[in-house]
C-alpha cells in the first residue's frame, strides 16, 4: 500500500478478526495510523467456554479435535436471501451451517485474549457493538436478526478500553454480529458513526504531520 502511494492506513476486524486486527496494531512501531473493530470478539462466550470444558482430558489437557457444530446456522440464515436475510452469497464456500468450532482453536483464542490485554494500542481505534447478545437454541427467533450470536456485549463497556488510552466504544442498537450487514436503519446508523469518526480521526492525522 506504502508502495502504491497511500499515506494512511485503517485496519478493520469483525469478531475474532477484531482480535487479530487489534494483536497486529499493538506491536511496536504500529504501521497503521488506525483500527476499527466491528463485534470484536474479547471474551470467551459460554458456548465456546463449553467447548474447552466438553473436550478436557484429566491425562492430556484439552483434546484440540474436540467441536461444536451448532454455532452459526441461524446466524447465517439470519443473513442469507434464501432464509431470513437480504444478503446473497456461495453456500459451497461458506455453507449455512458454517464450520465446525474446535476447542484447540478456542484455546488458541483464549490465550490470545490473555495476551492482548497485556498489550496497549497507541493508535486512534473504534469498537462498535450491539447493544444485546442472544444465546442460540433448537429453534429459529426473530431476535437473532437484532443481536449478537457470538460476543457477550454486557463485557464490552469494561473490556474495550483496556485496549489503550485512545479506544472509543459505540453501542449500535440492534445491531447483529456482522453490524454492516445488519438491517438497513441499523447499518445506516453505524455508517453514519464511522465517516464521523474518520473524519476525526483523520483531523488529528492531519495535525500530527503538521
């Protein structure tokens, strides 16, 4: 990007994406000037807790083949034109019934999470987050379409701003997982929340170089 001629660079990361994104913006020197995190995933769900719990061995530890295949079903159909949703996709490539969870993959997570919040990100970052999560069970709820399947937002207010000291947390009401694919008042909202943000944020860019 450096190379192609742009000067600033905005890294964004939805759920575990956001944890990604927010381990590769607290490693010094941070060659991006910004992170936005939509749902980012900062602590363990119950169901994913579950998983590590189901798959203990009093003699090995944790067996890493250990899964859950419930997780996304309904998150997908709550998304996806042919079920509940508005939004089109390949189902060979990314299947309604989605991927199986493994516990060595939480695992790996959850020592990922410990780890980060030892860290600090130094560089101007936004959360955004619903303003509920759901638990998902046998059978299919309208509120699946205006709440979050995966992350506990109750933790957000106490866990996001320990990322560093220029995180800002917004809560979007409503607002699914994936908030920019939510419904279109709700995305809207989270649009609007962002350029303002940008906008900002590119302001104090704009000082620092000056």
């Amino acid at each position: 990007m450096k190379f192609d001629g742009i000067e600033k660079v905005v890294l964004a990361g939805l759920g575990v994406g956001g944890t990604i994104a927010s381990m590769y913006a607290s490693q010094p020197p941070s060659i991006i000037d910004a992170l936005l995190l939509f749902s980012p995933q900062l602590v363990l769900t119950n169901q994913w807790q579950a998983v590590l719990i189901k798959s203990k061995n009093f003699f090995t530890g944790i067996n890493p083949h250990g899964k859950d295949s419930k997780f996304s079903d309904f998150y997908h159909q709550s998304m996806h034109i042919n079920y509940k949703g508005e939004w089109d996709w390949d189902l060979d490539l990314k299947p309604i019934k989605g991927l199986p969870v493994y516990a060595g993959w939480v695992s790996i997570l959850e020592s990922t999470l410990t780890s980060l919040m030892t860290k600090s990100i130094s560089v101007p970052t936004l959360a955004l987050a619903s303003d509920k999560s759901s638990v998902p069970s046998s059978v299919w709820s309208d509120q699946y379409k205006n709440s979050d399947l995966f992350v506990n937002v109750q933790n957000m207010s106490s866990v996001v701003p320990k990322l560093g000291k220029s995180v800002k947390l917004h809560i979007v009401k409503n607002a699914m997982h994936d908030i920019l694919h939510s419904q279109k008042e709700v995305r809207s909202e989270a649009y609007k929340v962002i350029m303002s943000w940008l906008g900002e944020t590119s302001s104090e860019m704009y000082k620092k170089i000056t």
